[in-house]
C-alpha cells in the first residue's frame, strides 16, 4: 500500500510554516489577503493549514523579499520562476569590497577562529585590526556583518553554543563602541535614535546600525533592544532626531511588531522618518502602509537613505 504523503495535501498549521519560512503569521496572513500568494485548506476547526508546495513557496518568496525585492512585484511567479531569481540574488549578493575580497577572507578567517575558540582578546586584536586594514566601511559590511549574521544562524540551529555567541557579541559591541568615538566629537550632524521595539530581543544590529549612521555624520542615541514604541517616540523628541532606527532580526518575534510600528509613526513628529533593517524588514515594511517608513536590506542601503535623509 502507498503511504507516501502528497506535497499537494494540506496538513501543516500555521505556526509550523511561520517556523520553517521565517514569516510570521501576522504577514503571512497579509500576503494571503493582499496578494493571495497560496490558498491554504481548513480543519474541520477552521484552521488554516498548508501543503509542502505551499511550505516551497512561501519559503522562496520569503528569500526574494530579504533580496530587497516588493513582494507585490514577486507574488504571482511560478515556482520556477522564483527559484531562478533567489539564485541569481544568491549569486549576486556580496559584491567585492574596496578592500579587495582576499583581505576580508583573511580577516573573517581569523576572527571565526577565534568565536570558535572562545578567544575574546584574540578576536578583539583580528577585529580592531580589521578596522585599520579594510577601513570602517568595508569592515563593517564585509565582514562585521556577515560575522554576526554566521553566528547567529550557527546559534538558532543549535550549532554553537550561547556561550560562544554571548562572548563575541561583548567584542563586537567593545570594537565598535572603539571605533565610532571619534566621529562623536562632531555633534553638529543630524540626530538618530536606534534600537529594538519589544518583542526583539537581539539588539547587536542595532548597534551596528547606530555606528554605521556616526560614521556618516549622525549624532547616534542607542537605545538598546525590547523597548515599546512610546520611550523611542520620547527619545526622539528630546534629542531632536530626524530619523528613528529599528532593527528586527528574528522573523519569529516580530507578530507584534506591525503595530508597534504604526503607534511610533503615529506618535513621532511628521518630519521624522523610521528606517527598520534586518532580516524582517521588508515583510514589517508591506505590513505597515505609511510613506515615511523604510525597509532596508543592508548597511549599503542604510547608508544610502541616510545620506538622503540627512540631505533633506
């Protein structure tokens, strides 16, 4: 008797596809309703549940939108459509440096040594040299990080121990506190707020968010992570922000995070804008309709709608 289970034969609740695409099933349900990306079937409950082929697409629709790519433009491909494009983002990410790519290979080699050795002086030592070496760009979004974004994946998968993550993590909030000091001197930049609404508890790409914009001229209050909406609303007012920071990283904290989005937007002066960044970004940006908010992709991106921000 054949007992093998169709990939067409809807079994899976929605909690299990939040956990094995990284959407939460806040946005999940949004992409049904807006752009009806898969149909689900119902328990005799009601409940929604999914197919394997619904699992594949909502996982490479998850990959295309982390690209940078609107899922609007990319909700109604065919799956092998889809699969095309992430491997050609995949192929496309990570241009070289102007460092060159042989030096950040280097200098990620030593420094993965030394997470996976629990060195902290030695990892300290290979990052503060990386900054001279690479200079603040490069290092920052060559290597500082794709660094995190290794660890932590090795952490959630279970292959690293917290021990090691939590050490690397104290360096790697020391090297940058070292690095953006003596853009601090200039206080004359516009003003920025950044750090993580509640719910997210991950606040390192925060910080490296935070040196990013001192590095290009930002007077950078960091407010650290699991804070709600109204402390950032009064941040930004006491230090005169322009521009509101705030990172997501885990895909799975973020349920509430659309509405806490949309009580800072409404709770911030109309001239300040919010920029979220991180691997959740782009589904928190299509579940908030509000065009002073931006999702970005990466640090090159930041950048980029920072120096406009600052220019307008």
């Amino acid at each position: 008797m054949d007992t093998a289970i169709s990939p067409h034969e809807a079994r899976h609740p929605i909690r299990v596809v939040a956990a094995r695409t990284g959407l939460t099933p806040t946005l999940l349900r949004a992409w049904e309703r807006r752009y009806s990306v898969v149909e689900p079937g119902r328990s005799e409950g009601g409940q929604r549940l999914y197919s394997d082929d619904d699992i594949e697409r909502l996982l490479l629709l998850k990959r295309a939108t982390d690209a940078g790519r609107a899922i609007r433009l990319v909700a109604d491909l065919p799956v092998a459509e889809l699969r095309t494009l992430v491997e050609e983002d995949r192929s496309a990410r990570a241009p070289a440096p102007p460092a060159g790519d042989a030096q950040v290979e280097r200098a990620f080699a030593a420094a993965w040594a030394a997470v996976e050795a629990m060195d902290a002086d030695g990892l300290e030592t290979e990052l503060r040299r990386a900054v001279v070496t690479l200079g603040s760009i490069a290092f920052t979004d060559h290597l500082v990080a794709p660094l995190l974004r290794a660890i932590g994946e090795k952490w959630r998968d279970g292959s690293m121990r917290p021990a090691h993550e939590h050490v690397a993590t104290e360096v790697v909030k020391r090297v940058l506190h070292w690095m953006v000091e003596p853009a601090r001197a200039d206080d004359h930049g516009p003003g920025a707020v950044v750090g993580t609404l509640s719910g997210e508890l991950h606040g390192l790409g925060a910080l490296l968010a935070g040196a990013t914009a001192a590095l290009d001229g930002w007077r950078v209050t960091v407010l650290g992570q699991d804070l709600p909406p109204e402390e950032f609303a009064h941040a930004a007012r006491t230090v005169g922000a322009r521009m509101v920071g705030i990172s997501a990283v885990n895909p799975l904290s973020v349920d509430g995070i659309p509405g806490q989005l949309q009580a800072l937007l409404d709770a911030l002066p109309a001239e300040v804008s919010v920029v979220v960044g991180g691997p959740a970004a782009p589904e928190l940006a299509t579940a908030v309709a509000d065009g002073r908010l931006r999702a970005v992709a990466s640090l090159a991106a930041f950048r980029h709608v920072l120096r406009e921000l600052a220019a307008g």
